[in-house]
C-alpha cells in the first residue's frame, strides 16, 4: 500500500537550481517545510568540473558536493535521494514517485533540469557516453584510462571542448567531430574562428561540417564512418550534441511548454507551481525578450528566485520578476572564455586583440548587449556589471579600448 506525505514547499530536482531554491525558502520562511526530491543518490553536488578534472585527479563526488546542502539538512530541509518523481496532478497539488508514494504541496519548485540528446545511431553503442552527472563522468573516465584507445567527441560545443581540452592537457590524441561548418556559430563567425584555432593549435583533430553516419570495425579497432567517407579511430565516443528539458514526468501536468516549460516573469508556471534552471522558458525584462538559459549561473540565481516567491505566495507576500543578464564560462587549453548579455544574431561584432586575449563586443546602434572574452578577465567583470542595465557604445569603448588604439569592425 502506498504511503502520502507532504511538504509547504515540494522541490523537484536535487540541481543546483533545487538547492538555492532550498536555500531561498528556509531562510525566507523558517517555518515552512522543505522537501526536495532528486533522482540521483547523492546531494545536490557543482556539474562544471565534470568534463574539467585532469585525467590524473581522483574523481570523487564528496569534493563536488556544495557544503549548502549539509547546511539544509541541519536546519531541516528533508532530502529524499534516488527517488524519480513520476507524475504531477497540478489540480490535486500532487506527485507520484515511482515507489507509489505520493507527496502533496503547497507550492511546487520543478528544477529538474535537462537531459543529453542521443541520435538513434548510437543509442546503445558499447563505450559510448554522455556526460551530464557524476557517474556519467565516472564511467567515460574508466573507458578513457588505457591511452591506447582512441576518442572521438560528437560534438564541438562547450561539454565537447572541454573534454577535448582535457584529454588534450594528458597528452592524448582525441578527434572533436561537428556537423555544423563552425562550431559555436550562434555566437557569430568572429568567434566560432577562433574557438577553432584555439582547438587546432593544442593538437586536437577538429572534423567540421561532416555528420556521423555509421559506426564500423576496422583492422585497428572501432571507427566512426563520416558522411563525406573518411573514417576516425573511436574506441570510446563521447556524445555532447545538446540537451533537452526533462519533461517526460510531466505530460499530465496543465502546464504550457514551447521549448521547455513557459512561466511568467516571477517564474510561476502555474497556479502554485514556480519553475527554474535549465527547464524554463521566462520572460526576462532586461532584454525584453523571451529566454531558456542553459547555464550554471542562471541555474544558481533562478532557483533562489524561484525558492523566494514560493515562500513569498505562501505568506501573502508579493512575488518579484526574475531580471538577469545571461553569462557563461568555459575554460579549454588553458583559455577562459566567457559571455555576458543577449544576442539576437544581427549584431555587429567589435573585435580588439591584445597580447592578454580578445574581446568581441555585440554592438547594435549605439548599444551594446553583450561581450565575448578569451580571457581580458578584469575588463570583462567590468563589462559584465555594466550590463546590468543599457550598456552604450561609448561607455563599452570606454573600458575596451581606452589607451589601446581603434577598434577593429
């Protein structure tokens, strides 16, 4: 027979998001009850250095776990771990998880975040790996140990550079294969070239413009079969092609989705349901536009504000919009790339080299709504905080380019 409990506010996915959205309520409203459910065994524990850690770490998950999360459980946040949350009855203010459990809330957080996209071609593949949690990293390093295998990335976005770069650093050979002619285009052309050069100078096999269409043996092992006929050595595959908002518990729920699920701008979803991280679509009034932000940063700062306005909606307090200016990093051989601000694809990019790195400001009219660094890190941070509100041509230019010269268009 299955159990019920419940909680004043319910948590969806022991993320990172899920974790500050925790955080949000227990020191927001001491009094209300927390539960957070995640499917994983472990604690809420930081994702990036998954597909950093050199080769020669230990790999150990209680140094990823956030120390927040010990915090919580003293103060009585009730983590339920290894437990899937199968279904949500919005109208009955309910979730099922798989052992028939049924917990009851009085305000929903879904931070349950997204999954990796595996085309049908390798579905099922031996040694073959995504790399979104912790034993996912696990097992691509123990396929990874005999540096006599060959690895092939499918995948030159960030997750794919930066594993890369890391069996790069060990002295491994490595293939980085991507359909699109280059990688990080959306980003603009300027900086998909040199996220190349940055590739092919540390000795990486970088395959642009070609798409995967067999996986064969050969004399030598496993190889990758490219559709413009050449074959790359692939003992162990490793597959970043993207991701996708966990939705499949979902499909009951009355809730609105067009690429991930819609909330308003104080991220409610739904009469008592607030969402955030990866899985949220929102209107973010800063840029006047509509986002879904895949990145850590975001995760962090919108679960607390999802966590907050769940508690304010159970005081009787007035919820606020979530306001943020998108930002991302990567580090790969040894540079750290970093972007702040929204970009619709019709910019004009402003580039400046100087010996520390290269900045690329996003420039429309007099404006400037964001900014690409391959390090230049203190003149980023400035750029970064000014962007917080309307950031002008001339007051970019300013920080950029002061000293050093004219800009190159």
């Amino acid at each position: 027979m299955s159990s019920s409990s419940s909680a004043d506010v319910l948590i969806v996915g022991a993320s990172t998001a899920g974790l500050r959205a925790a955080e949000a309520v227990t020191r927001h409203a001491p009094e209300l009850r927390v539960v957070v459910v995640g499917k994983e065994v472990h604690l809420p524990y930081e994702l990036p250095p998954l597909s950093k850690i050199a080769l020669d770490e230990v790999m150990d998950v209680g140094n990823l776990v956030y120390p927040l999360a010990a915090d919580l459980k003293q103060l009585g946040v009730d983590f339920r771990l290894g437990a899937e949350v199968t279904s949500l009855d919005t109208s009955t203010r309910t979730v099922v998880l798989a052992d028939g459990e049924r917990l009851s809330y009085n305000a929903l957080v879904i931070a349950t975040g997204c999954e990796a996209v595996v085309p049908p071609l390798f579905a099922g593949a031996t040694d073959t790996h995504t790399l979104r949690r912790f034993e996912d990293a696990v097992a691509l390093r123990r396929a990874v140990a005999d540096p006599s295998r060959s690895v092939a990335i499918v995948g030159a976005g960030f997750i794919g550079g930066e594993l890369a770069s890391t069996l790069a650093k060990a002295g491994r050979t490595v293939s980085l294969i991507d359909r699109a002619p280059q990688p990080l285009i959306r980003m603009g052309a300027p900086i998909a070239d040199a996220y190349t050069r940055l590739h092919r100078d540390a000795g990486v096999n970088l395959l642009l413009g070609v798409d995967v269409v067999e996986i064969a043996e050969d004399e030598g092992g496993r190889v990758l079969v490219l559709d413009d006929g050449r074959r790359v050595a692939a003992d162990v595959i490793m597959v970043g092609v993207g991701v996708r908002p966990s939705l499949a518990w979902l499909s009951s729920a009355e809730l609105t989705y067009d690429n991930g699920i819609v909330a308003d701008a104080t991220l409610r979803a739904g009469e008592d349901v607030f969402v955030a991280g990866d899985i949220v679509r929102w209107p973010n009034a800063r840029f006047g536009a509509a986002m879904r932000v895949e990145h850590w940063t975001n995760a962090a700062e919108q679960g607390r504000a999802a966590g907050l306005n769940a508690a304010r909606l159970l005081r009787g307090e007035s919820r606020e919009p979530f306001v943020s200016v998108p930002y991302f990093w990567s580090d790969q051989h040894g540079v750290r790339m970093q972007f702040a601000g929204f970009i619709r694809g019709d910019e004009e990019i402003v580039e400046q080299v100087t010996a520390d790195g290269t900045i690329y400001l996003y420039r429309a009219g007099d404006t400037v709504t964001g900014v690409f660094a391959f390090d230049r890190r203190s003149q980023f941070v400035a750029l970064r905080a000014k962007l917080r509100r309307d950031l002008s041509w001339a007051d970019a230019a300013q920080i950029v380019f002061a000293g050093e010269g004219s800009p190159v268009g």
